[in-house]
C-alpha cells in the first residue's frame, strides 16, 4: 500500500510502498478516505517535541490521527462492527477510567493503570510516531477507538470530529450555559471549532482573541 513516511529530516514525508497491516482477533482494517492534518504532527515534523519522552523525530512514521475511514476487514471476535461501515477516531487511547482524571471525565488527561502516561508529556509508549496512522491506505484499529459515523455526517466533515471534540471538552469543562459569554484564546483549526461549540451550548456572545499579522 502507499504511505506517507517521515524520513527523519525535519518537515520531509515521502510516498512509500508499505506493507499492508494484517488484522489479528480483535481489530480492525480500515481504508482510509480523508485524512486532517494536525498541529501537532506539524510539530513532530519539525523536531519541536523531542524535549518530551517519545517525542523526537524519527525516520519510519506514519502520521495521521484526524480521520475518516472505511471498515474493509473485521476481525475475529469483532462484533457491532461490519464492512462497510464508516468511521472516525473516538480519541480514546484505551483510557483506564479509575485515574483523577478520568472519575472527572478529562479522558485526555488520562494516567493509565500502570501510569505509563503522565499529565507533562500526554505521549503513548513508543513515541508520538510509533503507530501507523492514517496518512496510509489502510490502517489497523481496535473499536474502542472508533466512532461509527451516522449517514448524515460526511466522510469530509468525519475527518474533522477528533479536533472538534476538544472543542466539546473545552466548552463542557468551562461549563458553558445558555446567556453566557465564552472567549476562545486563539483562533486556529481548534479555536474555531471551539466558537463554534460555544455557540451551540448557548454562549450569547463568543469573542476570539488571536494575534493580527504576523508576531
């Protein structure tokens, strides 16, 4: 299959033939139909991560966590999941649901059982690039990391739900309510969808504060 892997050289991805990932019991194959790119995989091509444990650049990775795919392969012990069901990460890297975090419902900020995670560096085992992700043709996925997309959401707007659900974190945490004023610190790819969250929760009055120009 094709990919797009880094090289190790900062901000270089080459198309490369990769093998195709075997299914085992328990997972998924999917085809990947769009793919976001994320901040943070900017960051890791730049090299600007290596001061957190995992996050150095390095030659091999497949990057790619903002997705919308398509289940083509369903393995053994799979169930609730069939072909041709769509697709998108559920962001959830197997969280251990016991921690202070996770009784509070901040998922993202989940320790795990063992602690191999801490709230400073948020990066799995192995490093930020140590899973093939989908800037490929096909990936592999357990289901709890997925969500399945209901017909009305398109594969375009389904590549998008992982950076829109910080934005739901965001408002839930700050508690937002109907008549309230929200201000949203910086205007990216998150920030945006964050307003746009805000809006939906009931915020009257969503103001954005960002830099104009350049810094």
């Amino acid at each position: 299959m094709k990919a797009a892997v880094t090289t190790g050289k900062l901000r270089e991805i080459r198309l490369e033939d990769v093998p195709t990932p075997e299914v085992g019991p328990g997972m998924l194959l999917l085809k990947t139909a769009y793919c976001s790119v994320c901040g943070t995989d900017l960051e890791y091509l730049d090299n600007t991560l290596a001061y957190r444990e995992g996050g150095a650049l390095h030659a091999g990775a497949i990057l790619g966590h903002e997705f919308c795919a398509e289940v083509v392969e369903v393995g053994d012990g799979v169930t609730d999941w069939a072909v041709g069901d769509r697709a998108t990460t559920s962001g959830f890297r197997g969280i251990c649901g016991e921690c202070y975090f996770c009784r509070r419902r901040l998922f993202n900020l989940c320790l795990g059982k063992e602690h191999e995670r801490s709230i400073y560096t948020q990066i799995p085992q192995g490093g930020y690039g140590n899973r093939s992700g989908a800037m490929a043709e096909y990936m592999v996925r357990a289901p709890h990391q997925l969500l399945k997309l209901p017909d009305h959401v398109s594969s375009t707007e389904g590549a998008l739900v992982e950076p829109l659900s910080v934005g739901v974190g965001a408002v839930e945490a700050a508690e937002i309510r109907p008549g309230d004023t929200a201000v949203v610190i910086g205007a990216g790819k998150i920030g945006l969808g964050t307003m746009q969250v805000a809006k939906v929760a009931g915020a009257s009055r969503v103001i954005a504060v960002d830099l104009h120009g350049e810094p």
